[in-house]
C-alpha cells in the first residue's frame, strides 16, 4: 500500500485550526440537512402540525372567552394582553416536546443506526431535531399573533420590543428543545417521550404566571411559580408586548436558556454519542 | 305438535302481558350480567379506573389552586363554586366511555357473539348505560372526599347534600345513552374517542361549571344559559351550597329524560341495525 502525502506543509497549530473548522463546517451542514429533513416529515403528515395550529386558537377562545371575564374582573389589564404571551410560550413549549419524540422514534425505528453508517457529523441528528422543531414554533408565533390581533390583542409597548418578542420566543423554545432531546435519548420510545409533555410541559405552564397573575395563587405554589423559568419569559414577553421593565427577567431568561443549552445540550449529546 | 297447557287457557291480552313480563324480566337480567361483565373490565384493566380518576383530581387542583385565585364567584369560596361543576364534567367525560366501549365491542367483533346468545339485544346497550351510572355514582363520591379535604363544605344541609353525587348519577346516566348513539354511529373506538372531544368539550366549558356564566359575553350566553351542562352543575350548587333547586331540578330532569327516552330508543334502534 502507498500512504498519501495530500498533507501541506503547514504549522501543527494551523492544522488543528483548520481541522476544527472543517469538522465545524461539515456539522453546520449536516445540520442543516438534517432539519431539512425533518422540516420535509411536516409537509408530507401536515395532521403532526395540527396541534401546533390549532392549539393557541382553542386556548385564546378558551380563555379569552370562557374564563377571561372572571380572570379579569377588576383588574388594570386588558385579559388577551396579558394572556397572549403566555399563550405563545405554552404552545410552543408543546410544540418542542416533540424534538424528544422524534429522537425516540428515530432511535427506535433503527434510523440512527443508518445514519451512523454515513460520513456525517453525530450530533447532527440532534442538532437537526432540535432546529426543526425550533422553526416550527418561530412560525407559529406569527400565526399565533396573527389570530390575537383578530381577536383584540393589541401592543402597547412600541415596535421594536415588538419585534424582538418572536425572537425571544425562538430562543427559549430552542432551549427547551435540549431538555425535550435529553428526554428523548434517555427514554428510547416514543410513547414515553411523549408523555413527558405531559409530565414537563403541562406543570411548568400551568403553575406559572402564564394564564393568571402568580399573586392569585396561594402561597407554596408562589414559591414554585415564581423561580419557574416559564414565569420569567413569560413575564419578558409580557412586558415586550405591553411595556414594562424588563432587565430582570431578561438575565434570568438568559441565564436558563444558557443554562439548557450549553448544559443540557451538551449531556443530551453526551448520552448520544454513548448509545449510537 | 302439542302446545304447553297454561298458554292455552289466558286470553289474548293476558297472554302479551305475560310476554311482556318475561321478556322485561329477561332485559332486566340480561342488563345486569351486561353491567357486571363491564364492571369486571374496570376491575381486569385499573387503568380504566386511573384514567375516570386521576384526572378530575388533576382538574380540581388546576382549577382550585391555579386558577381558582383569579377566578371571580360572588360570596362563594371557589372550591365551593367548583366542586359540583367538576362533579358533572368527570361523570361527562366518563361517559364517553359508554360510546367508546360500544364502539369497541362493534369493532372486535364482541357484539357478533352477543347476537348468538339467547339474550336481549338492547341489553348490550343499557348494560354499558347502567354501568356509566354506577361508576359515576363512585367517582362522584370519591371527587366530593378529595374536594372535601382540600376545603370545599356543604352548606345545604345534609340531605341535598346527599342527593347530590346521584344526581350526578342520573345525569351522567341520561348522557350515556348520548355516547351510546355516538359509539353506535361511529363503530370505531378512535372515531368515536375524538367525536366524543367535540361534543363534550363544548358542552362542559361552554356552561356554569368553572366560572359564573355572567362573566362570559354577551354573545356567548344565550347558548350556555340554555346548556343542560349549566342546569345540571346549579342544581348541583343548589344542592350543595343551598340556593334554588327546583328551577334548575326541572330543566335537569327533562333533558335526562329527553337523553333517556328520546335518543336512548334510537341508539337502541340503531345498535339493531348494526
């Protein structure tokens, strides 16, 4: 056999750089493919989405109309202000459990062990889900604001807060992602996966500030609504749509999402790396 | 061919009576193995059982704890204000189990091997009915213990007190022959698992059950003032927490009554077709 001599002559430092960005450059890629993927299983079985869309229409019309007026008897707001941010992070946050359903069907069905026989990055199965699921829900929070202004949402704290609520959104559901991925490697089964919505998902939403003010619950749940990240970005679009302070609840928002990402992130791609 | 000698002697309208003795004799029999048999399942398969249960009991703290502060009644106590309304949406959406169960039985081909038994037809049906009544009657109580611990107290005095959770029974027993006709139609336990969804989702949210109707708007209470769900859940508070009875006894026992006597007889006849 002959050996190669492709190698060019350069500094070892140069090299390892080089070949960090490369493998970076090809898992970019293949994540992108990956979600592209993914991206296409929603156009073929539309009815996955159905949730996704018409959840926030069930909950606004629920809410705003059946429970609205006894929420907001007396109070110094507008019930669909207030309840519309809530709304979108409860939606999306279901929307991305279904990152960890994917993974497990994945894992389940033998797909992963296709794709460990191609030249492609590993993490970019998750990468993949994790970016699906998180465009997903970015487009739904246009849809879902769409519906609020038909039904008499409106922003009372200038555009650019505006603006920027969607992509607060994006960036908290991105993070949830991870917690739902991790769910998923650790459980292998879809069924499973997918009842940790409702052992995740549904608790966090609802003992949270995200249908009713946290001060109208009674005080042990207080102390759980009130360290719960879910109250914090919810409060964070709250006072992006409607106005109010904000730097509080934005570090603590920054701090979960960092939080869900960089660690949870990285030992939901730890554990699989371990099984696949 | 010799007829049987005690026939021979009755005259006509003696001999349908005593026909339609035995045969109401033999509904009636035939309902309670019917019953038992669905009761053996809840036994066989607890997750029957934890889904009619655990729920409502995950709805009384949503609603209490949750909800419950924001949530303005008047001078009721919320919990107290809650209890009869969720008393009657667990015993709605346990009745669907009615039509799903029939729907079931139709699709597994259950009911093919009833119809080579010597038995009343009629009886598959009202079995799964009258079995609806007795698990609701159960879960009835079994909610109004929880509710009791966690704050809620009667304050009708001890009779209505106690009429309630049959009450609950009796309603949950008309709706069920809805579910009946339902699960007859659809013959497909999904089917008629999400066609329950769009009935009684409706029915229990859009009435008195959470909140007071007053707080809807406007547009939305000519329907929920007219719901039977509505009528039902006030007796229920009347009952429980003192307040009219009659005017909310009467609407509550026509509709049971139209349910039973009115879409009970074509679920039966459609079940026959079937």
């Amino acid at each position: 056999m002959t050996t190669q001599t492709l190698q060019s002559p350069e500094s070892p430092l140069r090299e390892a750089v080089g070949s960090v960005l490369y493998e970076f450059r090809w898992l970019l890629s293949d994540t992108a493919m990956m979600t592209w993927r993914n991206l296409m299983h929603y156009r073929r079985n539309p009815e996955t989405l159905a949730s996704t869309i018409a959840g926030p229409v069930m909950f606004l019309l629920l809410f705003n109309y059946v429970f609205g007026g006894a929420i907001g008897a007396g109070r110094d707001f507008n019930y669909i202000d207030y309840l519309v941010p809530g709304i979108l992070i409860q939606n999306n946050l279901f929307t991305v459990m279904n990152t960890g359903i994917g993974i497990a069907q994945d894992l389940q069905k033998g797909f992963v062990d296709r794709y460990r026989s191609l030249p492609m990055a590993r993490s970019a199965v998750l990468g993949g889900r994790v970016c699906a699921t998180t465009l997903v829900s970015f487009a739904s929070v246009y849809w879902t604001l769409a519906i609020a202004l038909i039904f008499g949402m409106r922003f009372h704290g200038g555009l650019v807060p505006a603006l920027i609520l969607p992509l607060v959104v994006a960036a908290f559901c991105f993070a949830f992602a991870w917690v739902s991925a991790l769910v998923g490697v650790s459980v292998r089964n879809a069924e499973t996966a997918s009842s940790s919505t409702f052992f995740i998902a549904i608790p966090l939403t609802f003992l949270s500030s995200t249908f009713v003010p946290v001060e109208t619950m009674p005080g042990w749940l207080q102390a759980f609504a009130e360290v719960n990240p879910i109250t914090h970005v919810v409060n964070l679009c709250r006072n992006l749509a409607q106005g109010g302070p904000l730097a509080s609840y934005a570090w603590v928002t920054a701090f979960w999402i960092a939080l869900m990402v960089i660690g949870i992130g990285s030992l939901a791609t730890w554990r699989y790396r371990r099984i696949a | 061919m010799n007829q049987p000698a005690e026939i021979r002697d009755r005259s006509a309208f003696g001999e349908l009576l005593s026909a339609i003795a035995v045969e109401s004799r033999w509904l009636i029999a035939d309902t309670a193995v019917m019953t038992w048999r669905n009761l053996i399942r809840y036994r066989r398969s607890p997750e029957l059982f934890i889904f009619s249960t655990a729920s409502p009991v995950m709805f009384i703290f949503l609603f209490n704890y949750v909800f419950g502060g924001a949530i303005s009644t008047g001078d009721l106590n919320y919990i107290d204000f809650l209890m009869p309304g969720i008393l009657v949406q667990t015993t709605l959406f346990s009745a669907t189990q009615t039509g799903v169960g029939l729907a079931e039985d139709l699709q597994k081909g259950m009911v093919d091997r009833y119809r080579s038994l010597p038995m009343a037809r009629s009886a598959v049906l009202g079995g799964r009915v009258v079995t609806e009544a007795l698990v609701s009657l159960f879960v009835a109580c079994l909610m109004l213990a929880v509710g009791y611990v966690i704050g809620m107290r009667f304050h009708g005095g001890f009779w209505p007190g106690f009429a309630v959770p049959f009450m609950v029974a009796g309603f949950a027993f008309g709706f069920s022959w809805v579910a009946a006709l339902i699960g007859t139609s659809v013959r497909n336990a999904e089917g008629a698992g999400s066609l329950m969804f769009f009935v009684v989702f409706p029915f229990t949210f859009l009435s008195s059950a959470f909140v007071p109707i007053e707080t809807m708007p406007g547009w939305l209470q000519p329907f929920t003032s007219i719901n039977p769900v509505t009528y039902a859940v006030d007796l229920g508070r009347g009952l429980s927490q003192g307040g009219p009875i009659l005017t909310n006894a009467w609407p509550t026992l026509l509709w049971t009554l139209a349910f039973t006597f009115i879409i009970g007889p074509v679920a039966v006849w459609r079940y026959r077709r079937v």
